[in-house]
C-alpha cells in the first residue's frame, strides 16, 4: 500500500514535515517514506490510498491506560483519590467477573484506536479480570500494548487503615505466578505485539520483599515493570515512614527504576528525584487529566524534561479522566506545565508530540520499532481528517493537532501494516456490539457492588 499526496510529519531525528508526501508499506513495516511524486514511481505496482493532504503521522502511545475501568466511566466524579478508590472505584471492580474485564478492554480499545492511539501499556491487570480474555481481545483489536499483570500482598493503599475492597485483595505468590504464566503465554503473541509487565500496586500494597523479588524477575526476564509512584501526598508520606526521603529513593532502594520501567504520575517530586530518575533512565508517563481531575496536583514536566528524563502521556482511566483521548489530553498537558512554570513557552506543542508519539515509544521499549514514520519501522501511522471547521487554518500542523484537534479527528488507522480503521470504521471489532455490552454490563456491575450511582441532581 502506498499512503499518497498526504502532509507527512515524520517525527523522524530531524522532526521534518513533509508536504505532498507518502508513505510505502510493505507487510507490516515501513518500506519509505518521502515525497509523493518519488514514492509513487519507486513502487508503481502498489495500491495507492489518497490521502487528500491530510496530516499522516506516528501513532499515538498511551503510557497509563486502566483497560478495566472503560466501563466504570464517570463513577467516581468530583471525588478525592482515596475516597474515589475506596468508595467507587475497588467496590465496582471488586465485582467483576472475568467477562467484565474483556468486555471493558474491547470497549478501551475502541475507543482508543478510534481517537488515534495505536499503543499502549496497561499498568493493572487484575487476576479477577482474566488476563487471557482481555489479552486475546487486544489482540484482536489490531493494537500493541504493554500489559501490566498486578502483583500485590498488601491490602492496603499507602497505610494498613486504608483497606482494599476484598474483591481485589490478592496474595503475593499467586500474583507473581499468573504474572510469570501469562509472560510465559502472551509475551510477543500477535507478531510481537503483545508484551507482558509487571504491574505492582504503588507502595503500601507490596511488602518491600516482594517488590525486591519482582525487579530481581523482571532483570532476569527482561520484563518491563509499570507502577503508580508520588501521586498523592499520602504516597510521600508512606516512603517517609518507611525512612526514606521520598518515593523515588523508595523505588530505586527496591530495584523498581530502569530503562525498562514506567513510573506513572509522579507528582510528588522535586530535583532530587529527577536527578535520580535522569540517571537510570527510568521513564515517567505524565497523566493531566487524573491528576487535574482527582486535584492530585500539577505534575512537574518541565522540571523532569530538562533534567533529561523521558516523559511520555497517559489518559490513565475511565472514571479519572473520562476519556481515553490522547490528543485531547496533549492539549492538557501543554496547558497545565506552562501554567505551572508561569511560562507560556515551557513545554511546547512540539514537546507535547514527542512525549504522546517516540517518547512514548521509548517508554514501551520500543523506540527501533514505533514512534515515527522511517524506513524499516513498524507501519503504526493514523491519519487525521484536516477537512474541518476547527482544523481551519492550520498554520502549523503540530500546533494544529495539538491545540485544535479532537481524537474524533481521525480517520484512518494502520497498526502493524493493517487497516485497523477506515473512514472511522473499526475493522477488527464490532463496534455496535462491543458498545451495547457495556452499556449492559455496567449496571449489572454496579447491582453486585450494591452501588447507585447517577445524577445528583433530580432525574424527574
Ligand atoms: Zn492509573
């Protein structure tokens, strides 16, 4: 297939943007890239797609998504993060069963390939879930990821009077057994595709020891590990009272910081703890739209960015976000740190790109592979209908995507060489059954959790 007569940003190390350009595909990688006229009359034989002069570029990679929680969204509004898990969020989920999980993973999926994202790393599986059906229905959704199966052996978050909803207690033998199982089953399923992590819970719901035993499994395996780290005060206040300075210093102590580890959040931090994560390459996924909407705090991307830490972008979950709208949420992030620097050309849109495209990629592993549009990479590319009101004038693509788009924007999606969507029609799932399941499925969940949530405001 050739990608004809299309604005090309190429994210490649030159950042160019290319005009009148295309993009060649030969099975699932990218056989060129360069201007139509030479691509066309390189490869003469292929199918040509014309893309109108519309905006082709990397697609999107979502470091923090909660596939679990798609269907919970917009349970837990306008409530504090403890409060939000305790009183929402682990009593719904804490009632699944496993066809719950596959049918909100479908639903994540969904959504997110429909607004662009091609990738992504699931930061929390839980057993109750069912790790094969959610992994075999990301299979099929054509996308990539990153699952994070969860260990823990605490029920707890941050102190012990902080209990989990018994639901979602699970011990820690078990929990490293049915990582290490489903790594041994899924990792590299679909062509590579797939990878399988550890998802630990954030400190306070792992023993030390354990965390001990899962970074010494990770550097065996050459596992990936995400976790949730300085995103509450209270997680400050955790690693304080385990005597060290801050949570950073807790994760480095227990082996949890790496090349091959994503910290998510990572609000409470100062220079001391870029510093730290700069220094071993550990990768940060900035998520603005929990924590602005859970008040959690602004996280410092600027200062973490200069210190030379890669931070990529996270949507997180469906009842902190609501949605999995990476560029919305790119819009977000730029807002939010040049608000905090009080400095309008802080973190700028290009900035904000990189982070949602081949810093993202970095984060996965997979930098060689995704994260731009050159020869030799895997074919992940969306490709964004320019043909809009909103989109008018676009003065500067990047700008243009950043500030003005909406992940309804896109048009089409190619994962691994594959049409994956078209004309904003999902070819690997069906979208109308996927949708009509949840929109079942959560008010079932909700009556097994004993839950009402609705309106505040009379319903008449
Ligand atoms: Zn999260």
């Amino acid at each position: 297939m050739i990608f004809e007569n299309a604005t090309l940003i190429s994210m490649n190390p030159r950042r160019e943007i290319i005009t009148h350009g295309a993009l060649a595909v030969e099975g699932s990688r990218i056989a060129a890239v360069g201007k139509s006229r030479e691509i066309v009359e390189k490869f003469p034989a292929k199918k040509r797609i014309d893309c109108n002069g519309n905006l082709l570029l990397p697609g999107l990679v979502d470091t923090h998504v909660h596939l679990a929680q798609a269907l919970i969204r917009g349970c837990a509004d306008d409530l504090g993060l403890l409060d939000w898990l305790f009183k929402r969020v682990w009593v719904l989920q804490g009632n699944y069963t496993t066809a719950d999980g596959r049918a909100s993973a479908a639903l994540c999926a969904l959504e997110m390939i429909k607004s662009g994202t091609t990738s992504f790393i699931e930061c929390m599986l839980a057993e109750r879930y069912g790790f094969d059906g959610v992994a075999d229905v990301i299979l099929q959704s054509g996308m990539r990821a990153a699952l994070g199966k969860i260990v823990m052996d605490l029920p707890a978050y941050a102190r012990s009077e902080n209990k989990m909803h018994p639901g979602m207690v699970e011990d820690g033998e078990t929990s490293v057994r049915n990582t290490l199982a489903a790594h041994e089953r899924w990792d590299g399923a679909g062509d590579g595709r797939l990878q399988v992590w550890f998802g630990p819970r954030t400190p306070g719901g792992v023993t030390p020891s354990l965390y001990d035993q899962i970074s010494r499994l990770a550097a065996e395996r050459q596992m990936g590990i995400t976790i949730h780290l300085s995103e509450v005060k209270e997680d400050l206040d955790y690693a304080v009272s385990q005597g060290f300075r801050s949570p950073v210093e807790f994760a480095q102590a227990h082996g949890l910081l790496g090349p091959r580890s994503v910290l998510a959040h990572c609000v409470w931090t100062d220079a001391a703890d870029w510093e730290i994560l700069a220094r071993s390459g550990t990768h940060v996924t900035h998520n603005p739209a929990s924590n602005a909407k859970t008040a959690t705090g602004i996280a410092p991307v600027n200062g973490l960015l200069r210190a030379g830490v890669n931070v990529a972008l996270g949507c997180d979950g469906g009842p902190s976000n609501n949605t999995y709208d990476m560029i919305r949420d790119m819009r977000l992030a730029s807002y939010l740190a040049n608000l905090k620097a009080g400095d309008p050309t802080a973190v700028p849109a290009e900035t904000i790109l990189e982070m949602a495209t081949i810093h993202g990629a970095r984060a996965m592993g997979l930098e060689a592979e995704i994260g731009s549009l050159e020869a030799g990479k895997k074919a992940d590319f969306i490709l964004i209908d320019m043909d809009k009101p909103h989109l008018t004038p676009a003065w500067d693509p990047v700008s243009t995507i950043v500030y003005a788009a909406h992940g309804s924007d896109v048009d089409t999606v190619v994962i691994d060489g594959k049409l994956i969507m078209q004309n904003r029609q999902v070819l690997t799932l069906d979208e109308r059954a996927v949708v009509q399941d949840a929109r079942r499925r959560y008010i079932e969940v909700a009556g097994r959790a004993g839950l009402q949530v609705g309106s505040r405001w009379p319903v008449v």
